[in-house]
C-alpha cells in the first residue's frame, strides 16, 4: 500500500495553489491522498500569517496532532507556508513532535525534505528566494476545468499593514512564455478557466523589461489561448491600474468582466498611513474609467476597519466611498497587527475593539445594500454560468458562477424543485426542457435566468446548456 498524505491549507489563492504542487509532488513520489487524518501518514499544514489569529490556530492544530503522533509514531507533520517562513525554528520549540519546516519559497523541496526527516529526525529549511515558480512544479488539482497559474512572485510595495513581502519576497515576474506555455498544456487537458495569480498583477513584467509592466500583453496573450473561455485575475494594486490593462480587459472576450480593486480605507490620512500610494479620488476616478470602458463590470474589493489611528471621521469617509463606489461585493476585516509591519508598531494608536466592532457592523449595512442593489438588477437577466456542481447545502441546487464572479443557486428543472429522496423523480416523466443530469457535471457551461438576488448570491432556474465539459481525466502535470 502507498503511503498516504492529507493537505490543510489556510490562506490566500497563492496557498491554496501552493499545496497543489505540494499535492503533486508527493503523489508524484508514489504517495496517496486520503481525507481521514486518523490513516494519513504525512499531514501538511499550509501556512498563512495575514490575520492575527493565524498562530493560534497552527499551534491548535499542531497540538490535536500530537496525541495522533503519539499513537502512530511514524507519522510525519509538516508545517508550510507564510507562518513557516516567519516563525522559522519557533514552530519546532513549540511543537518539537514537528518533522519538517519549509517556507514559502522552498516548496520543491517538500519530497526531500520529508524524506530526510525520515531518517535524521526534524528538519527545519527556509530559503530567502524561490528555487522555482510554483507553477513549473507537478500538480494535483481538484478541478480539471479551472485552474490557477501563477505569474508572479513576492511583492514591492511596503504597504504598513502587510507582511507579505517580508514572508514572500522581492516581486519577481515569471517569463510570459512560460505562462503561455502553462495555459496552452491546461487548456490542451480541457482546462476552460484560468486565474494569473499575484501579489500585485499590475506590475507584472515591471523586473523583466526595467521600464514598463507587461500585464495587458500577457492578458491578451492568454486570453488568445485556444480552449480558454475565462481569464481571471487578482489581485491588482490601484495605484498600478493603467489605462492599457483596462483597454485589455475591455478588448479581449476571454477576460472575464470583474475587477477586484483593493480600496482599504477611503480616508486619505489613513491611506497615507497604510503607504498605499493613492487617494480616495485618485481611486474612483480609476474605478469610474474602468466601468466606462468595460460593460457590465462587476466590482469588488477589501476593507480594513480599525487602522491605527483611524478617527470617527476617517470611518466616515470610508463609508462615503464605499457608497460611491457601489460595490457588488467587498471582504471586510478587522485590522490585525502583524510582527515585522509598521502598523504593529502603532499600538498606542491602536482602535478600542468594541469601537473597531461598532464600524465594522456600519460598514457591512453598506457594503450589503449596494450588493443587494447590484444584485437585484440581475433579476429577470440570462447569465452565462459555469456548473461547479450540487449545492453544499441542497444537493438538489446547482451552483455555479457568472462571468462576473457571481455565485448562482439553481435547479435544473425550471417550475419544479427535485426531489432527492425520490429516485429519478420517482419515474414521473421530465418537464419540458429538463436537461439530463449527466449534463451538468462541473465544467459545464449553461446559460441560467435569475429569478431572485440576496446581497451574497443570485437563485436561478436553468434555461440550457450551452457547453459540455471538455476535460476528460485529472490533469497530472502542468507544463512549466
């Protein structure tokens, strides 16, 4: 028998596309995947350390394993990610019963370095420099239709809330070739939707010409793609949104209409503060520029609450923005001070906490109405939606996305609900236009009419399908 491994990742995209080279690495080593942590013999924790609750949530998971650990001493615990490369030899002081640290920029090493704690006992490696791109690694992924595929690397800006670049790096652009190259193998193996993944997209190229990014070519390089339906990306810094970006996600049909466009703050003392390198105007004058170039552009960003030294009145401009702004969605956080960043450094500024939780609950009411508002003015509208499969809640409810990003509950039977507990409709014949099942599958692309709108999600009732799925068997290796 194999052995088997299990992957917990916390985190952003980049972790979560991070653990599918781990994944790949590993299987590609003669390992299994399984689901149940009783019978894995490799558990890896993939690391994050944006929110403050990250370390306590480690050492809770690692101290649950330990008793495992003490039952099947041949088991090995492995610690990823962004908290690995911070924290380095502390996780092992704190969790001796840990076999193997890496950070994030080691993760080609994960076979070797496991195999060697095997025999030598704990390993702890952190490199300051990627050895390569995630992407030129082998990979498991879960979903053969979509895929992430990293463009960058690290990040630049010195942004006084973020650790990022002290755990990932200098901003390092991957060849557009080797992109291109990656996208054209996934789309070769029935891949219809790609996400470019970075740090800050919109400088992507910046290191490798020394004069200008290379984001609109390589957006337009990737959306010619033959195979390819959807391009995503994210996430863009507005202070890098160029007009040529936006004319290329205007120009190119692939490119999917939505923008995730980080705002942070709408006071302009505060965003001076955090080192975003804009204004609360300069900000929407880009957003208005976007949405007059690109028709039906979806929008949505990420709030802080609670910056050091953010007054009534700095909330109270973010608040007018955001109403301005009219977002479709926003992900919303309470300020969290990170060792190593400028802000930790600013506890006697830092917000009462029931103050930072009366605001943020002021600023859900009007992130929520104008999602609703976006929402409701789909209703009545055929959307062209991507089947991610049934309901985790309904099993009865497809789910889907909209080229906007939008999630979609919907049942396949239009005038009538399925019912699950009855085999087949229990014999009854199918309604007109009913589509059979087997056409649904992930992957497949279906136009639905919204019927109703909730500040979180569209409901609709399918109308047909207009694409089946193109893949075929589990990609095994991503061109790199």
């Amino acid at each position: 028998m194999p052995r088997t491994y299990l992957i917990r990742t916390f985190g952003c995209q980049m972790n979560v596309h991070d653990s599918e080279r781990i994944a790949g690495m590993l299987e590609a080593d003669g390992m299994a995947p399984t689901d149940d942590l009783e019978a894995a013999d490799v558990v890896v924790l993939n690391t994050c350390c944006i929110r403050e609750n990250a370390d306590n949530k480690l050492y809770g998971n690692l101290g649950r394993l330990k008793a495992l650990k003490e039952r099947r001493p041949g088991m090995q615990i492995a610690v990823a990610g962004c908290l690995a490369q911070k924290d380095r030899d502390l996780i092992q002081a704190r969790a001796p019963h840990t076999d193997v640290v890496f950070g994030t920029h080691n993760v080609a090493s994960a076979v070797d370095l496991l195999r060697r704690a095997r025999h030598q006992g704990p390993v702890m490696e952190i490199l300051e420099e990627s050895e390569a791109f995630p992407s030129a690694l082998p990979a498991r992924r879960d979903l053969p239709y979509s895929a992430w595929v990293t463009i960058q690397t690290g990040c630049d800006n010195n942004c006084a809330f973020c650790i990022v670049p002290a755990v990932r790096g200098r901003e390092i652009s991957r060849p557009m070739d080797e992109v291109v190259d990656e996208v054209e193998a996934l789309a070769r193996a029935g891949t219809v939707e790609v996400t470019l993944l970075g740090q800050n997209v919109n400088s992507y190229g910046r290191d490798i010409t020394r004069r200008r990014p290379l984001f609109a070519e390589l957006l337009k390089a990737v959306a010619s793609v033959d195979g390819i339906r959807r391009v995503r990306f994210t996430s863009p810094h507005p202070k890098d949104l160029r007009g040529d970006t936006v004319a290329a996600l205007a120009a190119a049909p692939a490119v999917c209409e939505h923008l995730h466009l980080p705002l942070q703050s709408g006071s302009n003392r505060t965003l001076a503060a955090m080192h975003r390198g804009y204004t609360a105007e300069r900000y929407l004058e880009k957003l208005a520029a976007a949405r007059a170039a690109v028709a039906d552009l979806a929008v949505t960003t990420d709030l802080i609450v609670g910056f050091p030294g953010e007054s009534d009145d700095d909330f109270e401009r973010t608040l007018e923005v955001v109403a301005a702004a009219e977002y479709d969605s926003a992900y919303t956080f309470v300020f969290s001070p990170r060792p190593g960043t400028t802000a930790a450094t600013m506890a006697e500024r830092f917000v009462p906490p029931e103050v930072v939780a009366e605001r943020f609950d002021r600023l859900k009411v009007v992130v929520e109405r104008s999602a609703l508002h976006k929402h409701q003015a789909r209703v009545g509208r055929v959307e062209e939606v991507l089947v991610e499969g049934p309901s985790k809640r309904d099993p009865s409810v497809l789910t889907g996305r909209t080229r906007q990003n939008k999630l979609v509950h919907f049942v396949a039977f239009p005038g009538r609900r399925p019912n699950p507990a009855l085999p087949a409709e229990a014999g009854a014949p199918s309604p007109p236009g009913a589509v059979p099942t087997g056409a649904l599958a992930p992957g497949t692309f279906a136009s639905v009419r919204v019927t109703a709108a909730a500040p979180h999600h569209l409901t609709g009732e399918l109308c047909e399908v207009t694409a089946r799925p193109r893949h075929r068997t589990r990609i095994p290796v991503a061109a790199g």
